[in-house]
C-alpha cells in the first residue's frame, strides 16, 4: 500500500472508543483458563500496524490502548512491548495496514525477540 492510502484510512477500532463486549471477555478468559490448564502460558503483544500521524497525541487512541492492556492484565496475561513496538512506517507494508513485507517482518521480529527475551530468560 502506498503512504497517502495508509494516512488516509486510519484504523476505525484506533480511532473511535473502543468497547470491549462480554462475549469477548469471556472467550480470552476460557481460552486463557484452557492454556493453563494444559500448561501453557499464554502472552500478549500489539497488532501490526501502520504508524499512522493520526494516532500521534489522539485521547481516544490512547485510552484504547490503555482499554486492550487493562483486558490483558486483569487475564493475568502479561503484554508483551509498547504499541508503539508494533506500529511501523509504509515503506514495512505489503497490501494492508497490518500486513507486513519482508522487510517489515524482519523489523518487526527482531523488535519482538528483544520484548520477550526478559521473560524467557
């Protein structure tokens, strides 16, 4: 995708309040009840997703942040990074705002590989 594309389609969940409903609360906790029981611990990081200017200093995209970190620890599920880890420029794009090339994949990878050492070692 081009940059002008990607800036001028910011991502609607970012951008409007984000409401996390019942049914999905309770999906993640049987899905993370369901790992520990067969001991498997479950982590949590951020979406790719296109680093867009729009996001920059915008309340509500921060508070929807702050929303999806709030679900992840109140399930004991540790998050893994900042947003902003995730959150990379066009040139790292393939055919959508979360879709990276091989480039991209590569950054986005060793980004992870550096948040997750800590808990693994």
């Amino acid at each position: 995708m081009k940059e002008k594309e990607l800036i001028n389609s910011p991502l609607g969940a970012l951008m409007k309040e984000l409401t996390i409903t019942n049914d999905v609360k309770e999906i993640l906790t049987d899905f993370v009840h369901s790992c520990r029981n067969k001991n498997i611990k479950v982590l949590s990081t951020w979406p790719n997703t296109f680093n867009n200017p729009k996001y920059i200093k915008n309340k509500v995209v921060k508070e929807n942040f702050i929303t999806i970190k709030n679900l992840w620890q109140d399930l004991d599920v540790p998050m893994i990074g900042m947003p902003q880890d995730s959150m990379l420029t066009a040139e790292f794009f393939h055919d959508s705002y979360y879709h990276l090339n091989s480039k991209g994949v590569k950054i986005r990878t060793a980004k992870l590989i550096h948040n997750l050492k800590p808990l693994i070692f």
